[in-house]
C-alpha cells in the first residue's frame, strides 16, 4: 500500500548499542500533511516500526523499547483508539 523510497545499505558501526528506545510521534500529522486520514499515519507508522524492528535484530540490538501508546490515547473516542488496537493486536 506505501511506497517508501528505497534506502542505502546501511554499515553497522563496529558496536551496537545494547537497547534502543523509539518514540512514535507525529503519526497523524504525517498523514494529514498528505491530506490522508489519521490511520494512514498509524499504519505508515507500524510498518516503518516493522523495518525498524527487523533491521535491529539484524544488527544484533538485544532490546527495543517503542513507547507508541500514551495514556492520553486511551481517553480518546472509542473507534480512534481501537484502530491502535487492531494494528498492535
């Protein structure tokens, strides 16, 4: 469905951190700039979380943490907030 730009290979530095900390913002603005709804952004942001996941453990990071769900997100509308659900479920 989303056609991200292909990157370049990227070189592994000879030491990699041990636990990477991501935090997803800016999910729905990404989405609104393109003049799409705000679950496209979430989606964007799930599959680009994918690449990220994958590509850690192919560097050998042995933890990730990702902070993607704010206790702000929970008071939101019902269907807003089972979107997330759907896509981390």
């Amino acid at each position: 469905m989303f056609h991200f730009k292909k990157k370049e290979k990227i070189n592994i530095p000879l030491q990699v951190p041990k636990h990477i900390g991501i935090i997803m913002d800016g999910n729905g603005r990404w989405a609104k700039k393109r003049m799409q709804p705000r679950v496209f952004g979430h989606k964007a942001g799930m599959e680009a979380l994918q690449e990220v996941t994958i590509a850690a453990k192919e560097m050998g990071v042995q933890v990730l943490t990702v902070y993607a769900f704010s206790t702000e997100n929970w008071a939101r509308a019902g269907k807003r907030s089972q979107v997330y659900y759907e896509f981390t479920g």
